[in-house]
C-alpha cells in the first residue's frame, strides 16, 4: 500500500522531534523568509500555517489561501516573497498547449565577428 505525501517539520540541526505539519497530505513546502508561515501544496490548494519558533515550535493549524489546478502537479512552481506577503504561481489559461522551451546552444557563435 502506497502512503500519501505528508508535511513535517524537524529540530535542525539534531533532526530530532519530527511534528506533522499537513493535515490531509501535502507537497511543495515553502518557508515564509521571516520563518513565521509555511507554504504547502494539498491536493490543487495552496495552504498556510502559522508557527512560532519561541519558546519551542508550534505550528497553527492549516488554512487554505487559493485553489490553482497547476498546484495539483507534483512539481508544484511557486514562491513566496521577501516580504511574506505575496505569492508567485506559475499558471497557465485552460485549453492552451504546453509551454515550450528553445534551448540555443552556443548561441554567441552567431554574433561573433559582427
């Protein structure tokens, strides 16, 4: 039997004192830059805990910010801010093809000599 993906948080650098983060599985963690909110991917939702660091770790319990159907891919692209205070999805509009990318190798060969 397969288990599902889940979100933990352990003591660093021991690695000791393992605590469950997600509630309903979870995928893609992402720390807030100040460390006072974790990011994570549930199912095609994008969900956010609160934690304290002082005096020991606590985590809140997790709420759903939005629902993206790109999230739902296991390489969930997205990132938070310096700031903490937006997000960053990469998306695209339903029905359109896959995004390609070009790769030019030596591609400085064909300006030089101009």
């Amino acid at each position: 039997m397969k288990g599902r993906n889940e979100i933990y948080v352990r003591e660093f650098p021991s690695g000791g004192g393992k605590l469950q983060i997600s509630a309903k599985g979870g995928t893609a963690p992402r720390w807030r830059p100040d460390g006072q909110e974790l990011f994570y991917v549930e199912l095609a939702r994008l969900m956010a805990v609160s934690v304290a660091t002082r005096p020991v770790f606590s985590a809140g319990p997790p709420a759903p910010l939005f629902v993206r159907r790109s999230l739902a891919a296991m390489n969930s692209q997205y990132d938070v801010s310096a700031d903490g205070q937006r997000l960053v999805v990469l998306d695209k509009p339903a029905g359109e093809p896959p995004l390609s990318l070009h790769v030019v190798h030596n591609w400085f060969e064909e300006f030089r000599g101009r």
